[in-house]
C-alpha cells in the first residue's frame, strides 16, 4: 500500500523560497572591513538569485547540470549564487582559494567549470590559472579588485552587478530530481590528484534541517550564528543553507535587534558590531568544538560558556 502523503522533492529552492517569503526581513550581514557593514534581507538577496540564474541562463548560456565555478569568500554575493546555481539546475562548484594553483587548475578542468564567479580581490589568483583553464568561457567579477590583471585574457569578463541589474527578480525554479547533484567539492591532492565528491540537492536538504534540531546546534531567535568555515570548504558546512532556513540568527547592532540577521565572517569580524552583543558563539560558528574557545579568548565574558559543549 502506498501513502496518501504528498511528496514533494527536496530541493535547495525550496530553501530559498522559504527564506525569502517567510523570513524575508530577516538581513545577510558581511563585514566588508571598513565603515559599516553590508546588510541585504532575505527578500533582497531571494530576488538577486533570481536575477543571478537569469543571466548565467540567459546571457552566458548555461543549461542542464553543467558546473558553475566560485572563487569567492564568505559574502552576500557567494550566498545569492549558493542559492542560485542548484536551483536553477545546474552545480555549484566552490572552488577552495587554499589549495596549491596546480591543484585548482585540475580541479576547473576536470569539473568542466565554463563559468567562474570570482571575488574582485582574489583575481591576483585567478588570473595567472586563466591560460591553463581552456573550459573557462565567461568570469563575472564581483566586488572590488584590479580588473587589469584580466587584461587580453581568452574568457569573457563581466561585472557582476552590470550582469544581474535590470533582470527579472522571479524565477521559475524547476521541479528536479532531489537527488540530482546541486553541489560540488573537490579534496585536496594528498593522495594522488583531488576527487570530487557531489552533494544532492535532497542530502543539503536534510543536513539544513537537522543542523537546526535542539539535539545540534539549538539555534534560537535570538541567537547570532556567524559561519567561520569559508564557504569554498565542504560547502561551509552547509551553514549558509542552514541559516535561510530559519528567522534566526539575531545580531543586535548598536544595541537593537529588530529583525534576525546572519553574519559571515571570521570571529575578529564581530569586533565592529559590539561584543556585548555576542551572547552565544559555540561550535555552530564554524562546525568544530575550537570556534567556543576562541570566542572566549577573543571576547571574553561576552561568551556565554554555558552555551559550549
């Protein structure tokens, strides 16, 4: 006998649905390092994915599961194509900025990566592996950088923001199979050259949903969640995905917390927006038991060790 329950399959849009509708005031916080830093809602970054799977649809022609590749660190732009890239259809691809330059240009080609979405201020990296990179067509620059260094390259560069602006901010998402890849890592090269291990949409699906579980990380309202793990390394640990699951983290800024907000940054980031703030930073900040410890050296009493384990 079958069930009568409605089944539905387990995508990552449905993450970014959620989060955008449900929690749409809810704000993506990156610390840019200088004056304050960068807020978006929810809402704001459910519509600039949109935006984004459009024109790497549209203008720079990717179809099916082909892999999109992402040199980039813990931003709102890498979040919007987290949620992006899967959704649409096609493979995010984080690409670990930490790895030997001989070890990243075989991971581009063999992964087939024709698109590359990198960081502005990491194209001194990127530049020099573009001639070794045939597969690589397009590269989409976000943020500030030196864009001479990608002078008489072969790709097509664009600008992230020129790419996205004026493009429609709702996107038919498609109904795929859950178990259809929406992610990909690669290993580093300690035993022989890098493999590539590809996550399904259905198992970020789950891992999202039980990382918020009492029984894990216990994540309230009022709780500050802020991912350590950069977001090229075992896809953050799945936090980014996490976290628009849910209306929290709360950061209180300057003393207010009116809506729930989610920082992205390493522990010294949380210097600028108030330690009192920091009531709870615990193995939920970056996947390992360390990150409490740090905090209480980096703060002090403004980490509440009750909340460690």
């Amino acid at each position: 006998m079958q069930s009568t329950m409605q089944d539905v399959p387990l995508l990552v849009s449905r993450i970014l649905t959620h989060g955008a509708t449900i929690h749409g005031k809810a704000e993506v916080i990156t610390w840019t390092g200088a004056g304050e830093p960068h807020r978006r809602s929810y809402a704001e970054t459910g519509a600039r994915a949109a935006q984004l799977a459009h024109a790497l649809r549209d203008e720079l022609g990717v179809r099916g599961d082909e892999r999109v590749g992402t040199l980039m660190w813990n931003n709102s732009a890498h979040l919007e194509a987290y949620l992006a890239i899967p959704s649409m259809g096609a493979v995010l691809h984080t690409l670990n900025l930490r790895l030997p330059v001989e070890q990243l240009i075989w991971i581009v080609n063999h992964a087939a990566d024709r698109v590359v979405l990198v960081n502005g201020s990491l194209l001194p990296l990127l530049a020099p592996l573009l001639p070794h990179l045939p597969g690589v067509e397009h590269v989409v620059v976000a943020g500030e950088g030196d864009r001479s260094l990608l002078a008489g390259v072969r790709p097509r560069v664009h600008e992230y923001e020129e790419l996205i602006a004026g493009r429609p901010e709702r996107y038919d998402w498609p109904e795929l199979d859950e178990l259809q890849a929406a992610a990909l890592c690669y290993t580093s090269g300690t035993t022989g050259d890098p493999k590539g291990v590809a996550y399904s949409h259905r198992s970020l699906y789950l891992h999202s949903m039980q990382v918020n579980n009492a029984e894990a990380f216990a994540l309230g309202g009022k709780d500050i969640a802020m991912p350590v793990v950069p977001m090229f390394h075992v896809s953050g640990s799945k936090g980014a995905l996490r976290e628009r699951s849910r209306s929290e983290p709360h950061l209180p800024v300057k003393g207010a917390a009116p809506v729930p907000r989610k920082v992205p940054g390493p522990p010294h980031v949380l210097g600028p927006f108030g330690a009192p703030a920091v009531r709870l930073l615990r193995e939920a900040a970056s996947g390992y038991a360390g990150s409490a410890a740090i905090g209480r050296r980096q703060f002090g009493p403004s980490v509440d060790p009750s909340h460690t384990r």
